[in-house]
C-alpha cells in the first residue's frame, strides 16, 4: 500500500509540470481585427444592434482597445448614435461585443455605411459596417406597391438625392415656379397649359417622405403646382431614377425633365431638354422619353412604352436615364425603351449641366383641355429623385 502511494505522489508531480499555468503565458500581438457580420438593419424604431469584434492575433494578458464610429453616408442623429469607448479582451479571448443604436424610421433609405475606428499600440483599423433598410421596406409594400431603385449600381455611386422626408419642400434644392407663364411672355408656359402654379400646399405638399403635385379645378380654374432645381442643382451625366406614380385622366400631363442650365442665355431649344418621363392623362398606361434640341432649326426624338396591365396610376414606377457623354438610354422599371446617340449633331447640348422640373400640368397642345370625364383632383407622387455617378 505504501508503494502504490509513493508511485501516486510521483505521478501527481509529475502532472504538475503538464499543467499551462506553469508555462510562460504568451505576449499580446495583434495583427488586425475583423467583424462577424458587417451588416445592421435598420427597422421602423430605434434598436440596439450587436456587432462582434474579432481579433486576429494572440491575446496574452488583458488587453484594452479603444473605438470610436465614424460617419461615412450614415449620419450621427439620423441613421445610428455616435459612440466611442473601450472593448477589453482578456488572454486567450478572441471575440468582443460592441453594441450600436440605430436609429428607425418609417422611410425606405439606401443601404448606408459607417465605419469602426478601432486604435492599438498607436495602429488604426478601421471596420467599414452597412445599415440596410429591408424592414421599413416591408413594412410600407403594404401601401406603397411599386418598383424599387437597387441600393446601389456597379461603379456607381449616390452623388444627389432628395428623398422628400422632411415636412416642407426642401429650398436649398428645388425653387416655386409661379402663374401661368405670363411673367416670361409666353402665358401657358409655351404649351397654352390652362393651369396656374403655386406654392400653396394645396398644390404641393410633403407627407410620409413623398412629394404630393396635385393638380385641382374650382368653377373651370386650374391651379398645381412645378418646382425646378435651377441655379440650385445642376447634373452633368450619369444615371437618374425617379420613383413616382402618377396621374390620369383626359387634359393631365405630368412630367419629370430637365433643362439645359444655359437656358436663359442661350433659350429653347437650343440649350436642349430631356424628358425622362412625360404622360398624358387620356393614355394612363404610356410613358414617353423624349429629347428637343436644336439642330439646323427644332428637332426632336420621342419613344414610348407601355404597362401590359393596369396604368401609371396604379403604383409607383421607377423612370430612369443613363447618360453619359455619347447617348442617353431611357427605362421605366430598369427595363430599356429608347436610346437617343450623339450623331451628326452640330452643337449638340447634353454634353453640358442640365436642371430638373417636376410639375403636372392640365391641358395644353399635347393631350388637350380636361372634359367631363376628368376627375379632379389629380397627383403626381414623387417617392425620391436619386442621381447615381
């Protein structure tokens, strides 16, 4: 019995050296860090949202690295809360929690970005993370059926939008344009509209981040409303989508178009026009893309597509351009309609900047006065404008 004792009393010395708390513990070396996952949702309200922090590298002893957010096209008080502090990892941990707010909406928003600065030993790392926005989309399909633009195109990227989220029209972005066109010398705006613009909301109004253009009549009188980014904003090139539905009915004619930003120097058409979408209101499921430009005299080139169900009216629709510095090529829903190139064209405009124009307006040569089978009001809804380069 003493024997197998003494052979037991060896064996447990002998484990001792086995054991990891008698060997030299390794240093600390970082080489790097890596997130689980880089990308948030944001929902319909504001959520604490985990990211996990994961090191590349030997954690020895306790170990402190500092954090701080960084805005990139997501915003501080908007789209997350800003942040800073410590993630301790201890030896042999590999992983540590960062929590972020984000911060919820009703609205549909591009998929935005922002950045983790993580800071070591006098090293920067920086950790680029999403905040996508599939909830507040599934949440408004309900009400809000339709075509969407893509987060994002290859190559491409946001340069201008106006989202309509606010509670008034934003003026840093867009002017009133007012009356009937008397004030420029040519009453009915060139085209003997019938109607009056205004500023009033009656006219023009924001509301569940959109854009309302309402068109009304009141004993045989006209009033809506169209609002122009001239001298505000000016776009040269690059791909533009408009996310709108719109109006019908005999004498109504919406149009989302542009402008050549010399108009007033050089007048029309030589300064050039591109309509990326104008309707008239007898022929509710056809959209036309359509260019007016000057060349030995006034020329034009129109094409059009149309719904094979139901009318623009029905829901919203995304009438795009891509335009660059040889063609512009016309979609309605991503889907290609007509192209217009660059040829045999002396002083061909759409090589220079060009402004935007949102209006519905009632009557006029194209689609005629309304008749007894116009019902008013009418609106034009604008979801977003978004300029990708």
């Amino acid at each position: 019995m003493k024997r197998i004792k003494i052979i037991l009393n060896s064996l447990s010395l002998f484990a001792l050296f086995l054991l990891p708390g008698c060997k030299d513990e390794p240093e600390t070396s970082i080489s790097g860090f890596s997130l689980s996952a880089i990308t948030l949702n944001e929902g319909n309200s504001t959520a604490t949202q985990i990211l996990f922090v994961q090191v590349k590298g030997v954690i020895g002893s306790e170990t402190v690295v500092s954090y701080q957010l960084k805005e990139v096209t997501a915003k501080f008080g908007q789209d997350l809360n800003a942040l800073s502090g410590n993630l301790t990892f201890m030896p042999g941990q590999t992983e540590a929690q960062l929590s972020v707010e984000i911060l919820g909406d009703q609205f549909l928003e591009l998929t935005e970005s922002f950045e983790i600065v993580l800071a070591f030993e006098g090293q920067e790392y920086i950790l680029p993370v999403e905040i996508t926005d599939d909830d507040s989309m599934e949440a408004i399909l309900s009400d809000d059926e339709g075509f969407y633009t893509p987060a994002e195109y290859p190559s491409m990227q946001l340069t201008w939008s106006d989202e309509f989220a606010a509670s008034q029209l934003n003026t840093t972005h867009w002017t009133y344009e007012i009356g009937n066109g008397c004030d420029v010398g040519i009453c009915g705006w060139g085209n003997n509209e019938l109607e009056k613009y205004t500023n009033s909301p009656d006219n023009s109004r924001l509301e569940n981040g959109k854009l309302f253009i309402t068109a009304r009549e009141s004993v045989g009188n006209y009033t809506s409303a169209r609002i122009k980014t001239q001298e505000k904003v000016k776009i040269k090139y690059g791909r533009i989508d408009v996310r709108a539905k719109l109006p019908k009915g005999q004498g109504i004619w919406p149009a989302i178009w542009m402008l050549g930003d010399n108009i007033t120097s050089a007048g029309w058409p030589v300064c050039g026009e591109i309509d990326i979408m104008e309707l008239v209101g007898h022929q509710p499921s056809v959209a036309h893309g359509t260019v007016h430009y000057n060349n030995a005299g006034y020329k034009y080139s129109s094409s059009s597509t149309s719904l094979t169900a139901g009318d623009f009216s029905d829901k919203f629709h995304v009438f795009s351009i891509v335009w660059d510095k040889n063609k512009i090529t016309w979609y309605v829903d991503n889907q290609e309609f007509k192209i217009f190139s660059n040829t045999n064209i002396a002083g061909y405009p759409f090589n220079n900047s060009f402004f935007f124009i949102l209006n519905v307006a009632v009557g006029g040569n194209w689609p005629g006065p309304p008749d007894e089978t116009t019902v008013f009001p009418q609106e034009m809804v604008v979801d977003y404008v978004r300029v990708f380069q």
